[in-house]
C-alpha cells in the first residue's frame, strides 16, 4: 500500500512541478507576419518549410563513404570465410593422414609381430588364433 502512495505523491509533485514552472518559453512558432520581431534565438530554431524539407531530403541520403564501409565489410567478411574453409580444409587433411600413418604402423607391427610369432613357433604348442 505504501508504493502507492509514493507513486501518487512523486506524480503530483511531477505535475506541481510541471505547472509552476511553465514560465519558460515554449518552442511553438509565433505567427507575426513580420520577420523582423522575430527574436535571434526562434531564427536559430525554426527554418522555412522549403529548406527544412531540402534538410531532411539531403540527410535521409547515405553518404559514400558508407557505401564503400560495407564494401570493405563484405571483402573483409569473404576473406574470412575463406581463410576459414581453408584451415578447415587443412585440418581434415592433416586428420585423415593421421589416420592413414596410424593405421599403416599399425598394419606394419601386427605383420611384424605375426612374422614374428610365425619365426619362434617350434610346433608343439597350438597356434593362438584369436590375434588375426
């Protein structure tokens, strides 16, 4: 119940606030036909119509130089790519040799041990045959 209140009070104080000091000068655009009373800060602000449109049709057009930071964005971005699928490349081709020579010394050694086993045997004991 207490939040409440708070909230009421600081909203009524928002609003105290608001209404006491309406003093200060608006932003509204005074209609004197003469542009001579206009005061120097409202020829700051406000423009005609015509150059405020030319303004905004001026700055809603990208400039080049944006155009050529995508550019440059998208080179950049391609060259990753490709120095990705590059290493990528690599990686799978160092991965199958590796696997390739392993099995290769793998081979070499279970012949070698086969040759082996073939050198020694003297005939009186059976051959072990769950090692092929």
């Amino acid at each position: 119940m207490s939040w409440t209140r708070v909230f009421v009070l600081s909203l009524l104080t928002t609003l105290l606030i608001l209404t006491f000091f309406s003093v200060v000068e608006s932003a509204a655009v005074r209609d004197d036909s003469k542009p001579s009373d206009r005061t120097g800060a409202a020829r700051q602000v406000f423009m005609p119509e015509s150059e405020a449109s030319n303004f905004f049709k001026r700055r809603s057009r990208r400039s080049v130089r944006y155009y050529e930071q995508l550019a440059e964005q998208r080179v950049k971005m391609a060259a990753n790519e490709r120095r990705r699928e590059h290493n990528e490349e690599q990686r799978n081709e160092y991965e199958n040799y590796v696997e390739e020579d392993r099995d290769e010394v793998n081979e070499r050694s279970r012949e070698t041990q086969e040759q082996l086993r073939e050198y020694h045997y003297d005939g009186r004991y059976p051959r072990y045959h769950w090692f092929h």
